[in-house]
C-alpha cells in the first residue's frame, strides 16, 4: 500500500478525494511567475503524482499566471474521471510579478 493510499479519503460532495494531494503552484517559474524552468520535469510530475495515486491536485490562475492551469491541461487531460482540481479566486498578478488585490470581493 502506497503513502497515498495510507493516506485515506474524504467527501467533497458525491467525489472520494485522497487526503494527499499536489500542490501545483511551485510549478510555476521563480517566485511563482512564468513558465517553468523546466516545462518537461513539470509536466512528468504531474503525470507521476497522478500516476502514484494522487486523484486531487490544488492550483489557482495566478500562479504563473495560469502557467500551471495550462501545465496541468497539457500533461493530463483528457482528465481521469476521478480527478478533483480545485482552485483559488482573489489574487492576480502584475506583469512585474507582483501580488495585487482581487479586483472585486
């Protein structure tokens, strides 16, 4: 049994989500801004935490920005039908790859 499997799930509405998950915002270039530095090695980690189990992955359009929404749609889709992706709304960034505020609440 593999650490994610030990990991056990829970509910999100009528979905079982693994507990562990990934976390797609270090995909993303330096200080979370731009392509990856490698674009290959990003897109095999995705396809190797998938692989290894991982049915949940976390990202947000501001990474990158949507760097990593694109990164994700490249390396998996079509998308396995027990895939859960969640995102964040509120944050946006500057062309000099700032943090700025949401535009409305």
């Amino acid at each position: 049994m593999s650490s994610i499997d030990k990991s056990g799930t829970y509910k999100l509405g009528d979905r079982s989500v693994r507990r562990l998950g990934y976390g797609a915002m270090q995909l993303a270039g330096p200080h979370v801004f731009g392509p990856p530095k490698d674009h290959d090695a990003a897109i095999a980690v995705l396809r190797e935490a998938v692989a290894s189990g991982v049915n949940h992955i976390d990202t947000s359009d501001y990474y990158g920005p949507y760097v990593t929404n694109q990164l994700i749609r490249e390396a998996l889709a079509p998308y396995p039908q027990d895939l859960v992706i969640v995102t964040k709304i509120g944050a946006r960034r500057g062309s000099d790859a700032s943090w700025l505020p949401a535009y409305s609440p």
